[in-house]
C-alpha cells in the first residue's frame, strides 16, 4: 500500500489550489466602506465535477483562521488533510461524487487571497498598516465575483461554520435567487458582548506588541509573542469547560520550575503549543483585519432587525448549534431559526451534544454529517430506532386532513419523523415545521425535507414563535408529555388560530378495566409504555379536556371518538363517550 493510502485512506486524495486574479474595473475592487483595492486574487480549491447545467455547485465558507484547504492532501507525505476533510469527499455527508465544491481564502487573509502582507502595486511593497479595513460583506462580494468568473451561476447550497456562518447568511441575504440551501453551523447573528471581549483582549495582545509597529513590520521582526498570546485567548474559547476539565487535569502542575512562573501543566504546554503553531502559518495583521470583520457583524444592527434582515431570503436553511459551544452559544444560534420562522422561511434547527465545545464541529462529524447528508439529500449513516411507536397512524392523518385546508400554515408539536407534514404537503401543499425531540425522528424529518425544530416541549419552546404565525397547531398525542396543559393550550391559542389535539382517553372502560381488576396501571396499544418509563406527565380524560376548554373559553370546533374494539364502539353509541372512546381527536379556537 503506498505511504499516501496509508496517511489518508478515507480522503478525497490528492488536490491542487488555484489563484484567480479578478477582472476588475478602473475603480478597482470597491470596499463596503467606500475605499477600494486595486487588484484582488482569490486562492481556491475545487472537488467533484460542475455538471452540465451547472446546478451542484455548494461553496463552502471558511472560518476565521481557516483556508481553501477544506479536503484532501497536497503531498503523499502531508501529516494533515484538509480542514474539514471528514465532512467532503467520496461518499461522504458533503459527497463530491454528486456535487462540485468550492472554497477559496477569505479577503484579507494570509494564504494566497489579497490581504495586507500583499503587495500592494501602486507601491511595490506589502500594504501593512495601509490595507483598508474589511467587512464579512467584502468577503462574500468576492467569493461572488470569483463565482462568477468560475461560471457557477447557482447554488445548490452555501455551508459556513463559525465566521463561515456569518459569510454563508451574507450570502443567502445578497443573492436570494440563486441559492437554494443555507447549511450553519455554529454560529450567530453576530457576537455577544462575552465573545467580543475575548476578541478585544485578543486585538490588544498583538498590537501592545512591542515588534507590532503599526502593522508595518514585513521587513522587521513579526509581532510573534503578541499574535501566539492572541491565538491561545481565541483557542480557550474554542473549547469547552467540560472537555478542559477531562483532558487537562491539575495533579501535573510542578510548582518548581526553571522558568518563574511557568507551572509546565499539559495545559500550559498545550496552549504554548497552539500559540507557536499559529505564529507559523498566519499573519498578525489578517488576523486583525478578519477579527475586526467578525467583530463588526451584527445583523440586527445593520437591517434593524433579523426579521428584516432575513425578509427577502428565498434559501431553506438547515442551523445547527452545539450543546457546548460559549463562543456561539445555542440560545445565540436560535435566534436565528427564531427569525426566519417569525419571516415564514422554511428552517430546520437541531442541538449536536459535544464535550469539544466550538471547534465540535471540525473535531466531530458523525451526527453532523448524517444531517447534513440527509438535508442535501442523501442517506450517510446508519441510525438505530428508539422503538419508539409511530404516532402518526394514517387514521389519525386522514382525519386530521380533513380538517385543515390547502396551503395553510402549520406547527406539528412532537413531529415523529414528519409523516403529517409531508403527507399534507404532497395532497394540500400546506407549509409548516415541527417540533421534536428525538434526533432519529429529526433525521427523518429531515430525509422527507421536512423543516423541524430540535426542541423538548415546554413553555419556554413556544414563547420564540409570533402570535398568529401559525394557522393550526398539531398536537398529536403529545398534549399528555408537557407539563402544564393548561398553560400549554392557552400559549398555543397565541401562536395559531386553531388546535388540533389528539389524545388517549383515560377514562374509557378498557383503562378502568386495568386498573379495577389487575390493579395495575394500563398498558395498551393507546399507553404503549411500562409505568416506568412513559413520557406521560398527565393522563386526562375526555371529559377532562371537555372541562379544560371550557375553562380557557374555547370553543370546540369539532370532536371525534376513535374505537377499535366492538365494545367501545357500542358504548360511544350508546352515549357513554367517555367510557366508550378509546382515542380523541378534536379541534378547537378562541370562543
């Protein structure tokens, strides 16, 4: 086997990188700000082929320190593949035997693409102190215009991670029409307070360096000891607490040392370590400049709001944060999904639990790349079932088709794997998302293109959706799992105008039968779970919802008695609905 095959035997092989000068015009390449750069060139690399219509192109937008090296090897005896080597390739979640990918350096940087350690050629020296400041809309204006001379015309979807969040949202705010899928990954619409204050300690340890003169220090000695303290700032809030504390442990810190100060703990050594690799490969000033873009992207800000913000997007988005992340927590990244569901954009969110903090997602790619195959439309992965039963049985489906009418807007409370939704999409076109919590289902929901909402049921869970956003709400057979129904019903008579509750009946005679005779609480196919291990919080009756909705002052628009046995269907007859009914669907609105 040769050396290569033995280094990188799951990557996508051996690649090139290519430099593109832009075309541009007489007043150069126009900055945001109003300034401008006389000459512009893009390093980028391609994987898999642009197919004859040009419709599976998927650029990828790097993070803030990373580069076009996102998949492959250069040489046989690299130690390294590219970046995110274990999302891209052959057969993988991002497959480039489907789609033709691209990614180039940010404007700005360091490894190839125009940044201030360039030459400027208006003076034939590096521009240094004189290279204008950047904004993240610089970067994509260049990515685009570098697309373009490429001839890709279309997206099939743009993916960013981190700051490539922050460009890939740019793009889909740009250039609405000309993709068709958004993929982010833990990000947000724009730092928070604690970020930007590890980013300021960070610009100050670089240029309070004493060898940082101005950022004109090409000819002189770099400011090493600045940008390595820097790195190790930045690379502390790229982990997590959780994962310090099982991979650095305290019982190493030598209290003596050569050195004052200096405990020689693994975890000094490690950020030590982090510091000098990153003085080796990247420039103080990029790394100010592309700081100082991520440090000045705030969506709410710059449109007044995400809702304005996100208003002309046309792209569906699949945002995904990590449970551990405090650099974009997931509070952070939700809001995003909460601004394109209150813009009625279609959203897929979900929570990925890591202990690897920020950098999970370049560290772990398992559940990742399963969602993010599925939401580019294949089936990487393998996922095991819960034996959790499928709820959404087809008598329930029918019924509850009858009741709502083409193209109206829905929220599925407990989606299982999104059979309602694509079923009433596919016969009444109606739009939507769900909420769920089960990331098996959530990858079905996914596979049937169905957006969904990696959320447990709550309070809290409703309080991000608008009022009216919704025409019905879907409650089927979940109303039992919250906490506080009554709470529950009247926070979902906010969020949509009708509710749609399907739910097992308590009090019918098969349920007292169990509990008189064998004095033990029922299992059934309506309470398919042991006592020990049901998600049932509060089993109620059908006299009991009866009651509540009198109480909450709603009207019950319709009601159903759903039997299988030969009994229950006489007693129903008979009048005795709450003994006879064995399940209930019913809908109700505001009185």
């Amino acid at each position: 086997m040769h050396m290569s095959e033995c280094l990188h035997k799951d990557s996508i092989g051996p690649v090139s990188f290519y430099d593109k000068k832009l075309t541009l015009g007489k007043d150069g390449f126009v900055l945001e700000s109003g300034k401008s750069l006389p000459e512009v060139s893009v390093r980028y690399e391609t994987y898999g082929t642009l197919n004859e219509d040009k419709s599976n192109a998927i650029w990828v937008c790097s993070p803030l320190t990373a580069d076009a090296h996102v998949a492959g090897w250069y040489k046989p005896d690299d130690k390294h593949v590219g970046w995110w080597d274990s999302l891209i390739g052959s057969g993988k979640a991002v497959d480039t035997d489907k789609y033709f990918v691209v990614c180039s350096n940010v404007l700005g940087g360091c490894k190839g693409t125009t940044g201030p350690a360039s030459i400027d050629p208006r003076t034939g020296m590096p521009y240094g102190s004189t290279f204008p400041t950047i904004t993240i809309g610089d970067m994509v204006h260049a990515q685009k215009q570098l697309a373009d001379e490429l001839g890709i015309r279309h997206f099939y979807c743009v993916i960013g991670g981190s700051m490539g969040g922050f460009q890939a949202m740019k793009w889909a705010i740009f250039y609405p029409e000309l993709i068709d899928r958004v993929i982010l990954i833990a990000t947000s619409p724009g730092f928070s307070a604690q970020a930007l204050g590890f980013e300021i300690v960070g610009r100050d340890a670089i240029t309070q360096d004493p060898n940082y003169n101005n950022g004109d220090y090409y000819d002189k000695q770099i400011p090493a000891a600045g940008l390595a303290n820097a790195r190790k700032l930045a690379h502390i809030t790229y982990l997590s607490a959780k994962g310090m504390e099982a991979r650095f442990t305290r019982n190493d810190i030598r209290i003596e040392h050569p050195e004052k100060f200096y405990s020689g703990s693994s975890l000094e050594t490690y950020l030590d370590h982090q510091g000098t690799k990153f003085v080796e490969r990247f420039d103080a000033n990029s790394y100010l400049h592309i700081a100082h873009a991520t440090d000045t992207f705030d969506l709410a800000t710059e449109y007044g709001s995400l809702e304005n913000a996100f208003k002309n997007v046309k792209a569906t988005f699949l945002n995904v944060n990590l449970s551990t992340d405090w650099l974009f927590p997931p509070d952070q990244s939700r809001q995003i999904t909460e601004a394109l569901l209150n813009d009625g954009k279609v959203v897929t969110s979900l929570e990925l639990d890591t202990q690897f903090g920020h950098d999970g997602f370049l560290i772990e790619c398992g559940a990742l790349g399963m969602a993010v195959s599925r939401f580019l439309g294949g089936h990487l992965g393998e996922v095991k079932t819960t034996g959790t039963p499928a709820f959404h049985s087809h008598k329930d489906i029918s019924i509850i088709d009858s009741m709502i009418p083409a193209g109206a807007r829905i929220l599925d409370l407990g989606a299982g794997d999104g059979l309602l939704i694509d079923t009433l999409w596919n016969k009444k076109k109606v739009t939507g998302v769900g909420v769920e919590k089960n990331f098996t289902n959530i990858l079905g929901c996914i596979e049937r293109d169905v957006p969904v909402i990696e959320k447990k049921l709550s309070l809290k869970t409703l309080e991000s959706f608008a009022d009216n956003s919704f025409d019905y709400a879907v409650f089927n057979r979940t109303l039992p799992e919250v906490r506080n129904q009554r709470l529950m019903l009247r926070e979902i008579m906010r969020i949509a105008k009708h509710a749609i509750i399907t739910f097992p009946n308590f009090g019918s005679w098969e349920m007292r039968w169990a509990l008189c005779y064998h004095g033990r609480m029922p299992k059934s196919p309506e309470f398919p779970y042991e006592w020990y291990e049901t998600p049932n919080i509060h089993c109620f009756t059908y006299r009991d919802f009866v009651r509540l909705t009198e109480a909450e002052h709603l009207e019950i628009e319709k009601i159903i008695s759903l039997n299988e046995h030969g009994l229950s269907k006489v007693l129903t007859k008979l009048g005795l609905v709450n003994l006879g009914t064995e399940r209930v669907v019913a809908m109700v609105k505001k009185a």
